[in-house]
C-alpha cells in the first residue's frame, strides 16, 4: 500500500511544474535605406537658375559627356548645367581633388572616342554623291565636293586633337626611345658612321689599302 501512495505523490508533483518561460528575443529594427540618387537632369534642374554647388550627380553629368566626345563649352551651354567658369573654378579647388580625378580620366577617354571616330567618319560615304537634275529633266550623280572636304576638316581636327592632348599616344612623328634616353635615329646614325670609316680604308675592288 505504501508503494501505491508513493506513485501517486510522485505523479501529482509533476502536473504542478509548470513549464519554463521562453527567452525573448530582442529584433533589431533596420534603419531605412537610404534612397539612391537620381541621375542629374538639366531639364529637371532647369529651375532655380545654374547650380553652383558640386555634387557627385553633376560631375558624374559632365564627365560622361565628355567621355562621349561633347566639347565642356556645349555641355555648359545647355540650360541648368553649371556655367563653364563654375566647373573650372571647381577644378582648382584642392577641396574637389575628386573631380579633378574623375575629369583627368574623362579627357582621356573623350580623346580615344574623338580618335575613333575618324575612322567612322573616313568610311561613311553615304553623302559623298548627290543627284542633280538637268534642265532636260534627266539626272546625274554629281560628287559632293563639299561634303567631302568638311569630312576631310572633321577627321584633321580630331587627329590634332587627340595628338596635342595625347602626343605620347597618337602624335604621328613621336621618337621611340629606350630605357637609357636614346632614340633609334641615334643608334642608326653611329652605325652609319662606323660603316663609312671603315669604308675609307678599302678601294672599290674590295682590296683593303696599305698603310
């Protein structure tokens, strides 16, 4: 009997535990991102006059631009872009270190763009002709002189272009020159100067003269 109540207390002590609360846990409320800028539009910008405070949307403007070939006057010109005397003005603030940066790298990339463009240029031919209607009423295919030497101004102005900005590069009378300074003009001319040396001292017959 004694072994029956026993049981009975063991089993009426665990219905009175009560289970164990759990932990909370803390959320951590994530700040709200931050919206991405848009792209800078002169159209938009077009409202409270040129801006003349830098920001990374207008220098990213400009330098795209430039990289695609735009002169920086045409792109200035254009209603609420900054003036061309702000955005040189912000070139020669060591504050805006930066843009100069990122307006070095778009001069060099506009100046392959305006190199590759000649060959384009060279190779459309689609206005070089054009029809001319006779008093009798036939037609003639006539050449386009005119069109032809204003492609002709367009691909020189452009390889002087990229020759003054880059002579290293695309300059077409650039001397090579090796590690030492010394150019292979040089070179060749001392070797000349050895062969005709030693070409005094044998006659035409091949006959080396004597002493």
């Amino acid at each position: 009997m004694a072994t029956k109540k026993k049981t009975k207390k063991a089993s009426s002590n665990s219905k009175d535990k009560k289970p164990k609360a759990k932990a909370k846990v803390k959320r951590v409320k994530k700040a709200p991102a931050k919206p991405k800028p848009e792209p800078f539009d002169p159209e938009v910008e077009n409202k409270g006059g040129r801006p003349t405070l830098l920001t990374k949307e207008i220098a990213d403007y400009i330098c795209l631009s430039l990289a695609e070939g735009t002169s920086l006057r045409t792109i200035c010109s254009l209603p609420g872009v900054p003036a061309k005397s702000t955005v040189l003005g912000w070139l020669l603030i060591p504050e805006s270190q930066w843009f100069l940066d990122q307006y070095t790298r778009a001069r060099a990339i506009q100046t392959d763009v305006l190199f590759d463009e000649t060959l384009d240029i060279a190779d459309d031919g689609s206005n070089d002709y054009y029809d001319k209607q006779l008093p009798g009423g036939d037609t003639i295919r006539v050449v386009d002189s005119e069109h032809i030497q204003r492609s002709k101004l367009r691909v020189d102005t452009r390889l002087k272009f990229a020759a003054q900005v880059a002579p290293k590069k695309y300059h077409p009378r650039q001397i090579l020159t090796d590690p030492d300074g010394n150019s292979p003009t040089d070179a060749l001319s001392q070797l000349l100067a050895e062969v005709t040396g030693q070409a005094k001292g044998f006659k035409t017959n091949g006959n080396r003269k004597k002493d």
